[in-house]
C-alpha cells in the first residue's frame, strides 16, 4: 500500500500526462501515464488538460472506493479476464 502523499498531475515535454508524487525531483516514477492523441488534443484544444486530470480524478476514486477493497494480489490470477484490457465503444 502507498504510503499517504501528495500527488501531481504533470505533462511531460514528450506529451504524456502523468500523475506522480509531488516534489522538486522531476525525475520522480509516475504512477500513471496518459497520451492523449493530438486529435484529440486539437479537438478538445486547451480542455484536453482537464479531461486527463478528470481521468486520474475517476482513478484515484476507485481505488480509495468499496469496489476496490478487498482486493490483494492472493485473490486471483492477474491473467484473470477481470484484469483483461476492456474495449469500451
């Protein structure tokens, strides 16, 4: 379990946005790491920023929600097709 800390939401010089601790080290491990198209980042424009920050947002709130605890890596196979990637249309 990560320990209590400040985090940030930062885009990198090659584009990604990413969420990782807080602080003066820019070197920092991101815990997430999103690419928005630039597609979409010409359709959305300057909104891009907060549709990433709305995405970590929704993250964060299911890993801190009841859906989400309980959950330990003895519980099953991360092979499981729980864990499978999801195609949403």
């Amino acid at each position: 379990m990560m320990k209590d800390t400040y985090l940030e939401i930062v885009e990198l010089e090659n584009g990604e946005i990413v969420l990782r601790p807080a602080g003066e080290d820019d070197d920092k491990t991101p815990i997430a790491t999103l690419t928005i198209s630039d597609d979409t980042k010409d359709f959305l424009k300057d909104r891009y920023f907060e549709l990433a920050k709305c995405m970590f947002h929704a993250g964060i709130d299911f890993v801190y929600s009841e859906d989400f605890g309980g959950m330990d890596s003895s519980e099953g196979d991360v092979h499981d097709e729980e864990f499978m990637p999801r195609i949403l249309h």
